[in-house]
C-alpha cells in the first residue's frame, strides 16, 4: 500500500506537494478505512480530491502514473527522452529536475523510491527498505557527469553477487530507471522483485473520464472462464437498480474494410500478425448484448442502444471487483463522469466495506456531495488550488482546522476552504469588441 507520494517540478506542480494515505487520529469508520499495515501504522483505503478546473487535480493522478512509469519503462537506448515536462510558468523552473518520491509498504515492510531527473537522465536514485528502524539503501544511483553515467552502490543485504551488480549497472542507462534496468537483466532473486512487481502489477493506468471501458469489459470477460465475474456484474448491476437481468458477450465475423485495413497497418501488431489477418481477410468483433427486464417482459437490447452511463459503470464494476480480489492502487479521474451521483456513493461505500486486500482507490471529482455525506471521513478528501504564480498547491481537509461539527460541504460551497472560481455577470453583450 501506498503511505506518501512527493512531487516536484512536474506539470502545474513546482514546489514540493505531497498526498498522505497515513490515517489520522480521528476513530470515524476506521474499520472501513483502515488497513494496519504494520503495527501502529494505519493506511487509508481511499482518497479523494477536489478543486477547480485547471488546478492540478489530474496532475496529481498523472504524476503516480509517471512515477510507476519511471520505475519500470525500458527506454530503446540512451538518446531516447524521458517526455517529463516540468513547471513551465517561470523560466528557472524549465531548467530544473522533476523530482518525486514514494513511501509504500509490501507485506508490511516499509519501501521509499525517491527519483530526481531531467527531460535527459536521471540524477539520484535510490531505495531504501526498512527492515529494520533505521532503514537499508538498497540501492543509491548519482550521475557522474565527467564520465556521462551513473554510478551505483548496492547493498550486501540484496545478496546479489558482483556479477549481478555489473549486470545491472551494464543496463542501467542515464535515461532508464535501475528497477527498469534490473528488469531485462538475468540475475537471481532478490527484494528488488518484490518492489519491481508492485511498480509492474499493481499500479494501472489512470482511468481517464472519457473511457467507456467497452473493450475493456470485454477483455475482462473473455478472460472469465470460470464466469465468478459475470455473475460478481450481475448482481452488483442489480444492486445498482440497473434493470438488466442478463448479457452475453457475442463474437461476430467481419470482412476487413479499406478503413479497417489503414487502422490494423497502423496498429502495434507484429508484421506477421498483420499478413494474417489480411490473408484472412475477415476479423473477429465482440460486442455485447443485454437483457433488460420490464413490465413488458424481456427484451434483447444491443451493445451500441445501451446507455453511456450503463458501460461506464459496468466498467467500473470489474475494476472494483479487481481491488476486491488484489491489492491495487487505482486511479480514477473525475470518476463521477456520466454516472448518477446515488450509484457514486454505493460504489464506494461497496469499496469500503468490502475491501480486504489492501486495495487503494484515489480519485479526482467535482461532485461536492460526498463532501455532504456522513460517511466520509476528513482525512481522505483533499483540495487543489493554483496561487498568483500559477502553481497547484494541494491541502488536506483534516489538516485545515475546520471544527468538527461544521459541516465540510457548507464550508466548500462558501469558499472557506480554498477559492472557488470568481465568475462574472451572466449578462454578456455580444456586440461588445474584444479588447
């Protein structure tokens, strides 16, 4: 699970901002939130932010995706750019590092990746584990600028043998992380797998607000050979009031158009790939068909009549049932995105209550209601606002002094707890020039 997430010099983000999932002291619904990662030390399962548009909400989720990214992309060679891009509104910090760091715990042991590089290479890296109080450097990287590489120091507690360390550091590139260079290199076990397989496997994409998640589903369900994730769908899509009694997923053969020629050319496939599916000359399309339940009786209704909302949130029921089943951390921007506020609040508080592998849901949202809810505690909501440079500034609910029995929602919606937009007269004349 994740503790801390530090960031600096990325997007909208200049000065140092960090995210906490550490529980406060606050006793509301620990049981539904917490995770006792080790003793004494409390995790939050979920945390939620909020801000205006443009204040750096997203940048937020972006800067976890990058950081993963960083940990496990292998770059091509040694000339390929890392496409960071830092703070752009002030000339000093164009020429300055991105730096970010993560506190994260793996079968109750304490992990801290820390990263600082430029849109060229890395400059410092290191990870250090907490095997005991005081902490191991696993691993310490710095940039050696007369021999233009990087020199790595290695811990005896890894157990690697020198020639695994000469491994390691032979593939180390000034633009590639030592978690990715460790990745393409042959050596034996060690805890670096351990943190590499966390980075690698339980840190998704960010679920953007414009994924309809279609073709995700699907994938899901071709995978689903023992059917435990159609009927987890089923029921969670009946507890959502949704009228559907069932759906199936159909495969259909098409002939390959001029049009889908271009796209299957331009794809990822491998040649050989390619020439057979053209030699074929017919592709393979899935689609869904769903079975709605009215006073009428049972109607079929296609995939493509089916409502945006009703994808959407059938895409977010199998990832939920991927946190209920491993220990992820995902990330959701603007989740409320074509999904009525009601089925919002179940899904989370299905997320809550049933929640027992660590998972982590951190997600972006305009939708001040939950701010209302009796159900949220103050330590996972979190505001993002820009000052007058034009850099986002990130503030903890729990940490802004708000008494108790005030309520957040009020106290948001009056702007006492960050700005809101300063919007003008509704009344605007349209044969006004612009000056």
């Amino acid at each position: 699970m994740i503790a801390e997430f530090k960031v600096q010099n990325f997007f909208s983000i200049r000065s140092e901002q960090m995210i906490s999932f550490i529980c406060s002291s606050d006793t509301f619904m620990s049981e539904e939130y917490c995770v006792e990662v080790k003793p004494g030390l409390k995790l939050l399962k979920m945390g939620v932010v909020y801000g205006a548009n443009a204040s750096g909400k997203s940048n937020l989720l972006q800067a976890v995706e990058f950081f993963r990214y960083m940990a496990c992309h292998v770059s091509k060679d040694r000339s390929s750019s890392i496409h960071v891009v830092p703070f752009m509104l002030d000339d000093k910090s164009r020429q300055e590092r991105t730096k970010m760091s993560m506190t994260f715990y793996i079968d109750g042991e304490k992990y801290i990746l820390a990263m600082e590089f430029d849109a060229m290479r890395f400059y410092e890296e290191s990870l250090i584990a907490y095997t005991s109080p005081k902490g191991t450097t696993l691993y310490n990287r710095s940039y050696n600028k007369e021999t233009d590489s990087s020199s790595i120091t290695f811990s005896t507690k890894l157990g690697l043998m020198k020639k695994s360390k000469d491994v390691i550091t032979g593939n180390t590139l000034n633009n590639r992380s030592v978690l990715a260079a460790f990745s393409v290199s042959n050596i034996e076990s060690s805890k670096l797998n351990d943190v590499y397989s966390y980075f690698s496997n339980h840190i998704p994409d960010v679920l953007e607000p414009n994924m309809m998640l279609s073709s995700y589903i699907k994938r899901k369900l071709e995978q689903d050979k023992d059917g435990s994730l159609k009927s987890f769908l089923l029921k969670f899509l009946k507890a959502s009031d949704f009228n559907i009694k069932n759906f199936e997923l159909n495969d259909e053969e098409m002939p390959i158009t001029p049009e889908m020629e271009k796209v299957i050319q331009s794809s990822p496939l491998s040649d050989d790939k390619k020439t057979q599916m053209m030699q074929k000359g017919t592709i393979v399309s899935s689609s869904l068909n769903f079975v709605h339940s009215t006073e009428d009786g049972e109607h079929d209704l296609p995939e493509k009549y089916e409502s945006r909302g009703t994808i959407r949130f059938m895409g977010m029921s199998v990832i939920l049932k991927q946190l209920l089943k491993d220990g992820n951390f995902v990330m959701m921007d603007e989740i409320e995105s074509s999904i009525h506020y009601e089925l919002l609040s179940y899904f989370l508080k299905v997320f809550l209550v049933n929640n027992n592998k660590e998972s982590q849901l951190f997600v972006t949202t305009h939708d001040v209601n939950l701010l209302n809810e009796d159900f949220i505690r103050r330590d996972c909501i979190w505001f993002t606002e820009k000052n007058a440079a034009g850099e986002t500034l990130v503030k903890r609910l729990s940490e802004m002094g708000l008494h108790k029995n005030l309520s957040p929602y009020n106290a948001y919606r009056q702007g006492k707890l960050i700005d809101l937009p300063f919007l003008g007269s509704p009344y605007l004349s349209l044969n006004d020039e612009c000056t």
